[in-house]
C-alpha cells in the first residue's frame, strides 16, 4: 500500500513539474489591436515627432526598417508565456473599452506614444469578438483608422492605454481601451530614438 502511495505521489509531483514547464514556454497573445494593416506609424517622444512608413517609396526618406523595428516590437509586447500571465493576473483580465471622447494633441504632448494609422477601416475587436458600441443605434461593428496608444516603461504585463479614432483626420479619440502588455523593449526603443 505504501508503494502505491509512493508511486502516485511521484507522479503527480513529476505531472506538477511537466505543466509547469510547458505553461512556461507556452505563449498566449493578448493584442487587441491588429497593425498589419497599418500604413504608417508615427511616434511622439515628449512633443517630438517622427513618421515611419510600411512602404516607403515615393517618400523622402527612408522609413520603412524604422516602421518594422516599431512593429516588431508592438508584436511582440503583448506575447508572454501562460505561467507568467497567469502570475501577474493578465490571464483572468480581459481587456476594456470605454466610450469616451479624448483629444488626442492632450495626450501626445508629452510622454512616449505610437500612433499607426490606416487607409482602409479596421474592425474593432474586444477579447477576439467584433465590438458593437451598446450606446449606439447602429448594430454595426465599430471601425477604426487610427489607434493612438500610450508606450510606458513598464516592468512586466501590465495595462496601458490605447486611444481609438474612427477617422484618420479626427483631433478626438471616441473609445479608450485598456490592455496588457510589457512595453520595455518598446520604450527602450523609443527612449534611443532620435526624434528630429
């Protein structure tokens, strides 16, 4: 009888060790907004400012390798492994959207921002499904061209701020969203650019 306990209890202790091993290299994704799509990026580091294009010809400068560091990094930010967003609370949190009207020049005077912009209207999705403003009378998805998001020196999952504009053109944000992401490498980035 003692053997069998024995052998039961080493093989859940040996089940314990495999799961925790394979929550630590198994990443889940908790992006919310989607840039592949994204034309343009534009970055504002304490007032300054700088474009990168995802297609650069025809503009003056060369732009493009900025614009796939940018997104690379943006990628990747919101990628971590299951034991980890388990840890910091990120797995049981789901991202939200507030509607609210903000303007965007506020924000983007001081602080680190990215804003991608689109040419064609994006779909918003909300936690993998299509959002629908509750408030409005359409029972259409809502559509962004612009996301103007909030880059911070965090340490870890933790949430920041991503401002949606339906228009390219819009001074004003209509929805605040809050995700998860670790921002380091993309602060860092943006903390050695030069803004010109």
């Amino acid at each position: 009888m003692k053997k069998t306990l024995t052998i039961v209890a080493l093989s859940l202790i040996g089940l314990i060790i495999i799961a925790t091993i394979v929550l630590g290299f198994v990443n889940t994704n908790f992006a919310q907004i989607n840039i592949d799509n994204a034309t343009s990026v534009t970055l504002y580091k304490d007032g300054k400012v700088n474009t990168y294009y995802k297609n650069d010809d025809g503009v003056a400068t060369n732009t493009a390798q900025q614009y796939k560091e940018i997104a690379d990094l943006y990628n990747k930010e919101s990628k971590v492994s299951i034991l980890t967003a388990l840890f910091t609370g990120a797995y049981s949190t789901k991202a939200d959207i507030v509607n609210e009207n903000t303007t965007i020049s506020n924000k983007t005077s001081s602080g680190y921002w990215l804003v991608f912009e689109f040419d064609e209207e994006q779909t918003l999705k909300l936690n993998g499904k299509e959002y629908v403003d509750s408030t409005s009378t359409s029972s259409d998805p809502v559509t962004f061209t612009k996301v103007v998001l909030q880059v911070t020196n965090t340490q870890g999952m933790q949430l920041v701020t991503a401002y949606i504009c339906e228009s390219s053109s819009a001074s004003q944000a209509t929805y605040t969203m809050s995700i998860y992401a670790n921002q380091t490498a993309l602060y860092e980035y943006i903390n050695d650019a030069e803004i010109f």
